[in-house]
C-alpha cells in the first residue's frame, strides 16, 4: 500500500519532531501511534467480516490524505486504504471506502483509482483542502466509475448529506454490493468544527450513518475508522450518534428514510447530484 521508501522515512522519525509537510509534524511517539491506527483498522475489518458484527476503530491520527509515498494533511499511514488492501489481499472481491470526512481523502483515491475491486465513494466540501475531489474524477482505465465523487458548496447542512446520501452514495453503494464497507468517518463538517465551512449536525451524522450500516449489512460486513474532527464536545455527540445508529440497526436505517426527506436541504445538494450525474450516469444504474 505505501512504498517501502517511505514507510522506512516514517520509521526513521521514531523518537524525534520531524516536519514531514507544512501540515504534518510528527511527534516523537507517532510512527509507532500511526502504525497501531492502521493495525487496529485492518483488525477491525477482519472483525466485521469474520463475525458480521459491526466493528469502529477509534483511531488518531486521521489517515485519508497519506499517499503512497508522502505525509500529507495529519496523515502518515493510510488506515482506511491499508485495511482495504489487506481485505483484499484476505480473499474478498469488492471493498466499498465511503468517506464522509469534510475534506476529500486525496491518498484514498489515488489508492484504487485504477481498481474496480474497491469503490471509492466521497461527500466533502469543494473547492477545498487538499484541492482533488471534483465529480469529474472518476477513475481510470479498469477503475473508471469506481471513484465517486460528492463536491458540496460550502454551507451544506444535514439535509444536503442526507438528499445526496439518498440520491447517490446509497443507491451506488447497494449496487456494488460490497463484502466490506469501509467508513472513513470524519466529524469535521459538523457546524462547530473550526478547519471547515459546514452545518453539519450530531443528528445528520447519526442518519447518514445508520444509512450507510444499513446498506451495507445487507450485502457484507461494515466498519468505520475515524478521520477528522477538531472540535471535541462536537466529536464526542458525533461519535455517540455514529455508534448509536450502529448499534440500532435496522431501526437507524428506518429512521434514516423517514426524517432524511423532512430534513431542508438547499440548492448546494442539487447542484452536487448533477454533477455526479453529468459524470457517472453511464456506470450506475438510475443516475
């Protein structure tokens, strides 16, 4: 997943501040801390697929901005995309990352964008860091409509996740029929973060997640593994929403389509569900 090279720099922090891009610092302690994430990720996956239990890996720090072979953006080891490579390796033949993290998992994409073994499926504030995200981006050769991208205006609110939830991550997803579903659950378009522009909200976490829980389930296993968030009491209710609506269930996803159209969204949702359209109508069915 990441080159040797640059697995064998981050090991060369250990013990030592190192700045490894104008974002990302480490700590003397955080190859090792890193290395546990991306451990308890890949665990937490054969958890999910071996039990069909829903597994959560409450993990620092964030993954989805790594490449293959560079920090970037907090990121050193990419946890979601190693834990979906080593299912991969494991036997499994479709692998879904949904990313809900404001900013777009650049290292994610780049991960599988010529693969249509792993879909990749982003909801994220655009034009923003890191600057990659667009409906354009699609996937390459093999891969091509395998990277789905969600760009949302800044100002979404949790009626815009949920309408292009419903318009386009589920019905995506529930075509692709994963064996494992990866969320990369990032908290910071919650309306209180300080690094975003969102009105995100606790309750539109917790419904788009028990959507997510519920379509999933229904064709494999599920985990989340955390990104982002950076405003701590928002985290925190996040959290307890995500975990609530797992561990609900079918209830979560019931609840998900009955208050998802009730919720106001606004015209940043419809512009982003045509974009989508525009790119990917000819690889997904209702598109």
């Amino acid at each position: 997943m990441h080159a040797a090279a640059y697995v064998a720099l981050l090991e060369a922090t250990a013990g030592r501040a190192v700045m490894l891009d104008p974002d990302t610092f480490t700590s003397p302690d955080s190859e090792r801390v890193a290395r546990l994430a991306a451990g308890a990720a890949v665990q937490a996956a054969e958890h999910a697929v071996g039990s069909g239990e829903p597994a959560f890996a409450l993990v620092r720090p964030p993954g989805h901005h790594a490449e293959r072979d560079g920090a970037m953006g907090f990121c050193l080891y990419n946890s979601a995309a190693i834990a979906a490579a080593a299912a991969r390796a494991g036997g499994l033949d479709r692998v879904a990352i949904v990313d809900i993290d404001v900013h777009h998992g650049n290292g994610t994409q780049h991960s599988f964008y010529e693969d249509s073994q792993v879909l990749y499926l982003s909801t994220h504030q655009f034009p923003f860091y890191p600057g990659t995200g667009a409906a354009a981006e699609i996937g390459n050769g093999a891969g091509a409509g395998f990277t789905v991208n969600v760009p949302l205006e800044a100002g979404a609110t949790d009626g815009d996740y949920a309408r292009v939830h419903d318009a386009i991550v589920l019905p995506v997803l529930d075509q692709f029929r994963p064996q494992l579903t990866i969320v990369s659950a990032g908290y910071d378009a919650h309306e209180r973060d300080p690094l975003a522009s969102m009105r995100m909200t606790e309750h539109g976490y917790g419904l788009i997640v028990g959507g997510l829980a519920q379509v999933a389930q229904r064709h494999g296993a599920f985990m989340c593994v955390t990104e982002g968030g950076y405003e701590l009491p928002a985290l925190a209710a996040c959290l307890e929403a995500s975990l609530k609506a797992i561990e609900d269930g079918a209830r979560a996803g019931a609840e998900h389509a009955a208050h998802a159209a009730d919720l106001a969204s606004t015209g940043r949702s419809e512009r982003a569900i045509a974009a989508v359209r525009t790119a990917q109508k000819s690889f997904w069915r209702g598109l």
